[in-house]
C-alpha cells in the first residue's frame, strides 16, 4: 500500500466532498427547475452591478469553459431566466444579463440553498469553518 501526502490527501477528498455537495443540493434546487451550477450562474449575475457580465467572465467564476457555459446558457434563455447582451462598442464581446425569471427563481432558491448548506455543515464548528474559508481563499476561492 503506497502512502500519499497530505495534501494529495485533501484535495481528494475535496474532490469527494464536491461530488457529494453537488448531488444535494441538484437534488433540493431541482424543485425550483435549476442545478447548482445554473443557480451559481444566477448568483453571480445577481450579486454584479447591472446584474450583468461578460460570458467569459460568468465562466471564470463557475469554474467552466467558454464553450461549457455556452452549453448552460442555452436552456437558461429559453427559459427567459438569463438574455444575452451586445456590447455597442465590440461585438466580439457579449453580455449575460439576469432577467426578472432568472431573479425570482434565484431569490425563490437562495432558501433552499441556504437550508441545504446548513444540513450539509450541521456538524462543523464555526470556527473550523472560518479558518476552512480562509484556506480555500488562498487556494484561489472568489466567493467572500
């Protein structure tokens, strides 16, 4: 049997603890129609000035590709959650901007959401939390 570093040690277990999170809270969001990646999307958008940004830039914060958040987009604006926004300086560049669907289902998920991190985290102590924050912020976390 080989023996792996710590830090091999937690980053696969990070990678476990991911895989499992996720699955919750697709479970819980599916009641409202989204996944976490699509109410994370809806996060962002919510939490910016105009409630819009640039599509490179919602990729960035949930951790995906250009094309991958094109894939995610797709079905948020057939659905009238999110709408797509030209630059009227470059038409390289485009916009997702939050529409008032994507708004309320957000606000409708944020309780859901928040009732399944508190299920998730029931058993952790605040102060570990703190200090596990603080980690992942020097891991590269964007999210205060």
């Amino acid at each position: 049997m080989s023996t792996i570093s710590q830090e091999l040690k937690l980053f696969l277990n990070l990678t476990i603890i991911q895989s499992i999170t996720v699955k919750r809270f697709d479970a819980r969001l599916q009641n409202h129609g989204i996944s976490l990646n699509e109410f994370m999307i809806l996060h962002h958008l919510a939490n910016v000035p105009d409630e819009k940004l640039r599509r490179t830039d919602v990729a960035e914060k949930v951790g995906l590709t250009a094309s991958g958040i094109t894939r995610m987009l797709s079905p948020l604006e057939k659905l009238g959650y999110v709408k797509r926004e030209a630059n009227s300086r470059d038409a390289r560049v485009s916009y997702v901007k939050l529409a008032n669907a994507g708004k309320k289902i957000y606000l409708e998920a944020i309780a859901t959401a928040e009732a399944t991190t508190e299920q998730i985290m029931a058993s952790v102590k605040t102060r570990k939390l703190d200090d596990l924050q603080k980690m992942l912020s020097e891991l590269g976390s964007t999210i205060e």
